[in-house]
C-alpha cells in the first residue's frame, strides 16, 4: 500500500490521479490533498477518498472548510500551511499537480522530504532544472515524470545505456490552431484557445498549448530530466497525439511509445512504477488508425517555441524570466488584457531585457522570476 499525497488535486491531473487511485484501493491510499481555493470539489474528494490532512491555499476556504470537517482531518492553509504538510512523515509518494511556478518552492521541500516525487508540474523544472535535479540526486529523491511526452521519454529510456542516445524526438499536437493562417491567429479569442482539440486541461497549459510555449517548456523538461544538450532534443508536430515521443538511439533504432490520449496512463505508471497495472482502459485500434503524421514545427508562426529555443541554448537564468514572464502573459490574455499574439511579444521583449547569469543559485532564480514577473507586468500596462 503507497500512501499518497496529491498536491493541486482539484485541477486536472489531481482529478485524473483519484481516478486513477479509485481502481485500486488496494494499492493506493490518498493521505493527503491540497488545492488553490476551489472548497467544493476538495471536499467531495475528502468525502470520497478520507485523506488525514488537506490544505487550501486561500485561508478563508480553509477556515470554512475546517468548521464543515471531522476534527480527525487535518486542515493547513496558505504558503506555510502546505509545507507543514508536505513534511508529514507518513507520505509515501507526492503527486505535484500544482500548476505554474507556484510548484516552485514546495517542490524544493518536497525533495527536502525524502519521498519520491510523481512530477506533472514542468515550470518549477524550467525555472532551476539543473539544481532541481542535482538536489534530488543528492537526496536520493525520485523525480517521475507525469508529463505524456516525458512519461513516453522515461519509458523509451529504461533499461538502455544513455551513452548510446543519439536523438529525443519530443512531440507535440500543434494545438487547437496549428493550421490555422497568421491572420486567425490575431483574433484569436479565449474561449477558443480553451478548447483543446486532444487533451481536456487547464486554462494556463491550454494556452500555452495553443502558443507552443508547452512545447517549449517541455523542450527545457526534457533536457534537464533527461541531462541532454539542446541539440540532442527535435519537437516533432504529430497531430494524433498517439506518439508521445521517441528516442533514436547511435544505431539508428527507434523507440516509441505509443498509447491513447489519456493522461491516466502516464499517471497510473508514475505511481505504481516499476510495476505495470491492469486497467480497462480502450487501446488504439490499429486496424482503424490511417495514418501517423509527422512535421518540422514553424517557428515563424508560433513565436514562443522560438523563445525557447533561445533560452534552451543561452540557459542560466534565461529560462526562468521565459516562464515568469509567459506566466503574466498568460494571465494577461485570460483577463483579456493582451490579445493571443501579444503573449510571445511580451516574452520576447522580457528575455531582450533581461541580462543572463549562468550556474545561478536558488536566489538568483528567485529573483530573476521576481523580476520578469514585474517587467511582464508593466510592460502589460503599458500596452493597455
Ligand atoms: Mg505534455
């Protein structure tokens, strides 16, 4: 029995993780749960699932939340309140399901912990991955990717000798408007880039899925999960989405892995690795499947996977300004501030403004992020 905690559990990989854990109660226990602010969900998940400690964010959900539970469920709140509970000593295995950088600080002592870490989040990865990944080698932390792609790169690589890799090909749907003419993608509207044509996720990864900036993110998750150069990572467009990458190794074999569009299949291996579950799951019907498409990503017309191209070549603290500055873009554009071009203009101006350090430290890192978040900010202002 793994006793689970589920950070970010009312979002769409913490729903998909419990539903995941609802077919084997015998395997899986949630032990802990936390969330934003969304008190509705997280408590019909509490009455289901009976976790010993939950945390909101937002102090007054928490305070209501807290007079409506038995006193035998633990209830923190805020910033402080989450790392109280990620310290719990009867932790198995975190599920990171928080998006953004907001992951940032609570991944650091959830590898101060000791317990491995099924990883979904990939911003706190952009934002330090090589001190990430150093830290939990250190600690002896497992980081499991959750993400598709990553989860399909893990898989490929498993028992092979690393040495002898010779390409990752990281795929990628294109997003809702990959065809779609450079005059369409200026009147894009926000309800449209919500409406994933593959995958059902949340607002910030939806659109960065329509910029590409996802891909770019993960182009970043892979080299510092993976520690590969830039140069060793191809995006790949495949529209299928039934390809969720590949590796090519010096011999010229190629590794894929291949399953339907489900995230609880990335998940349900990242808690039950090294071990592999029956579920009942429908699986690709090859007979019916035409045909698999593949293509060079145009950069020209989705400028954010260029940015990332950049920063995955300059590194230090490039990446970090990226994601911060993407982040208020993002939120920007949901708030219908920017419009859907303007995202990949304000990252860009950001990353021109920002001035590299390389090998940086937690601190650099930290305020680096501070700093394009308020440069994105302004720059937001101004336009307004
Ligand atoms: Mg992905």
């Amino acid at each position: 029995m793994k006793n689970i905690a589920i950070l970010g559990s009312t979002g769409s990989v913490g729903k998909n993780t419990l539903s995941v854990i609802r077919r084997f109660p015998d395997r899986f226990r949630v032990i802990g749960l936390s969330a934003n602010a969304d008190i509705k969900t997280l408590d019909g998940q509490i009455k289901e699932f009976h976790p010993l400690f939950v945390c909101l964010k937002d102090k007054g959900a928490a305070f209501k939340l807290e007079r409506n539970l038995s006193p035998k469920v633990r209830v923190f709140s805020d910033d402080e309140g989450l790392i109280e509970l990620i310290k719990d000593k009867r932790i198995g295995q975190f599920m990171f399901a928080i998006s953004g950088s907001a992951a940032f600080e609570p991944l650091l002592s959830a590898i101060d912990s000791g317990k491995d870490i099924a990883l979904a989040n990939k911003e706190a990865l952009v934002m330090a991955g090589p001190l990430i990944m150093r830290i939990s080698n250190r600690a002896r932390v497992k980081i499991i990717p959750v993400d598709s792609e990553q989860s399909a790169i893990w898989q490929c690589l498993e028992g092979q000798d690393r040495g002898r890799l010779k390409t990752i090909y990281l795929t990628a749907s294109g997003g809702p408007f990959y065809h779609e003419s450079g005059r369409v993608l200026k009147s894009v509207s926000v309800p449209r880039v919500l409406k994933h044509p593959r995958w059902k996720m949340g607002k910030k990864i939806s659109v960065d899925s329509a910029t590409l900036m996802n891909k770019g993110l993960e182009l970043l998750e892979t080299m510092f999960l993976f520690d590969v150069s830039r140069n060793k990572v191809k995006v790949l467009i495949h529209p299928e989405a039934l390809v969720h990458s590949m590796v090519e190794f010096v011999d010229g074999a190629v590794l894929a892995q291949i399953s339907v569009t489900d995230m609880r299949i990335p998940i349900q291996y990242a808690l039950s690795y090294p071990e592999r579950l029956n579920n009942s799951l429908p699986g690709i019907d090859f007979y019916k499947l035409r045909a698999l498409n593949f293509e060079k990503p145009d950069i020209l017309r989705f400028p954010c996977l260029g940015l990332a191209y950049q920063a995955a070549e300059e590194l230090g603290t490039l990446p970090v300004v990226m994601n911060a500055a993407n982040e208020v873009a993002v939120e920007e554009f949901l708030k219908e501030r920017l419009k859907f071009i303007e995202i990949a203009e304000i990252v860009a101006k950001v990353m021109r403004r920002h001035k590299n350090s390389l090998n940086p430290t937690l601190n650099d890192i930290r305020s680096a992020n501070n700093w394009a978040r308020q440069e994105a900010y302004s720059l937001t202002r101004r336009l307004n």
